[in-house]
C-alpha cells in the first residue's frame, strides 16, 4: 500500500513570494490500484508526483510505500511528452534504465530479453531499431510507457501522457495501459485533465482543488473493463465530478 500523508510542498515566486503548490494532500493506493488524479490546471500534479517520484525535494509529509519510508521506492514516470533520448532507437530507449540496474556483463543477455518483452507487450518492436523522429506520437509515447515498464516499477507515474495525441491514437493507448495493468497489477497513478480518460481508466478518482491542490473528494468507479461512457452509472460519475472540480467535459460543454 502507498500512504500519501500530509503532502505539502511551497515554491519561491520571482518576488520570493511563497507559492503553496500542495497543501495537506493525504490519500491511500492500495497494491494494483489504478488511480487517476484530476483538478485545474496548476493546481499541482506535476509537482505530487515528481514528489513521489522522489524528483521534488522540500515538500512537507509523509510518502510510505509497504509501511516504510518510500524512498526506495521503485518508480518510473512516463511525461506528456515522451522525454525518450533522441539519439538512441528505442530499443537503446527501453534499456537504458535497465542498463544502469545491470551491473555485470552476463546479466546484459537478461537486459536485451527483457527489453524485447515490454517492446512486445506495448506493440512497438517492429519499430526497436527506429530513432524517435522516425515514429508517430503514437508509437513514441508506447515506447516511452515500454521504457517505464522495463525497469519494473512499483509505482508507474503517467502525467497526462495521451493528451498530446490524436484521439484514435490515445483511445488505442488507453486499451493498452488497460490491458497492461490488468497484466501487471502494479500501483498506476495517472493524471489527466480529461473526465472521460479517468473514468475510463480507473478503480479511483482524485479530484484535488485549485492552488493550493489539496483532495476535494475521492470517486470510486466501480465497473469492469471495457467500459461504456453511456453508461448511466458512468454518465453520473462525470456529472458529479464535472460539478465539482469545474473541469470541463466535453460531453456537457
Ligand atoms: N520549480 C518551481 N518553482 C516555482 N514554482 C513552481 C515550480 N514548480 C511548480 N511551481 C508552481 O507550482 C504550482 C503547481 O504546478 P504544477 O506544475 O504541479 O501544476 P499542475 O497541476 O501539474 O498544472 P497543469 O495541469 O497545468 O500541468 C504552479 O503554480 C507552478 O507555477
Ligand atoms: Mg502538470
């Protein structure tokens, strides 16, 4: 279980204002959890996961993963936009967190194995010997979420990872990270600034406040994969949280 306690985190503005980004956020994410975090835009996030992702020194609270401090906590984090190294193909890309992990040379056989299996289970290994530039936004955020995946993260990070993609590409995209945690049961935290990928994707929905963010309410979507967003049980979900968190859908705008 992650035990996110009493979160706070403050910035210095320009003037050296005080910038309170996060204020009190406490949550609990059970083992194979998939929660999605939501709330307008600067209400921080970002800044919550680069906290958990151990990224974002100065916060305030408490972050315990299994009971203990998480600080050792095995993470990875796949960004908007896919942050893969321009210069290596991808499957250099997959195996460079791997390759820092790997010590010995005898260990690199399981490394290329175990790149071929996350190229295979995000569908891009036909392109393994492809540079980003050569690849679809599509194609290079599979490869950016197979990069995460490689090193076995106990937490996987998304910030909004799809919203820069087409909507034929990101619908595609959210199947496969459907089909990828029903695999592998890890603790998924993805944030969005879309109703509908929420509900679409997770067991829970955070909704956090505008600046400074803290939790406003914590929506269960208690319905199997795949699911229907004419659902009425759906439709009411994104009424309540369209009403609450004035985060704009689509359907209602
Ligand atoms: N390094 C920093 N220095 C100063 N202020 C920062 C820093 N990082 C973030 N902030 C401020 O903290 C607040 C939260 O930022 P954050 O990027 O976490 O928001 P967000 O919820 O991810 O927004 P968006 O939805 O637009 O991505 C903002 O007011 C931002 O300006
Ligand atoms: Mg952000």
């Amino acid at each position: 279980m992650l035990n996110i306690s009493r979160v706070g985190m403050e910035f210095k503005g320009l003037n050296n204002e005080n910038i309170v980004a996060l204020n009190d956020v406490s949550f609990q994410v059970n083992d194979g959890d998939f929660i999605c975090i939501i709330g307008p835009s600067g209400c921080g996030k970002s800044t919550l996961l680069r906290i958990i992702a151990g990224l974002q020194p100065g916060y305030t609270g408490n972050i315990e993963y299994s009971g203990k401090n998480a600080i050792k906590m095995n993470t990875s984090m796949v960004f908007q936009e896919h942050a893969l190294f321009p210069w290596l193909t991808v499957s250099e890309n997959v195996g460079y967190g791997l390759k820092l992990q790997v010590r010995k040379k005898e260990n690199l056989n399981k490394t290329k194995d175990k790149v071929m299996k996350y190229l295979e289970l995000c569908r891009i290994s036909e392109s393994a010997d492809f540079k980003p530039y050569q690849l679809s936004g599509g194609m290079r955020q599979r490869a950016a979420v197979a990069r995460a995946l490689a090193v076995e993260p106990e937490v996987l990070l998304m910030d909004e990872p799809f919203s820069a993609l087409d909507p034929l590409s990101r619908s595609q995209l959210q199947d496969e990270v459907i089909r990828i945690h029903e695999m592998k049961k890890i603790i998924v935290l993805f944030v969005t600034h879309s109703v509908e990928e929420a509900i679409l994707l997770s067991d829970r929905i955070i909704v956090l406040t505008s600046r400074p963010g803290s939790v406003k309410e914590i929506i269960p979507v208690p319905a199997p994969h795949p699911r229907n967003l004419d659902d009425p049980d759906m439709i009411k979900i994104k009424r309540h949280i369209s009403e609450i968190s004035g985060v704009m859908s689509r359907v209602y705008t």
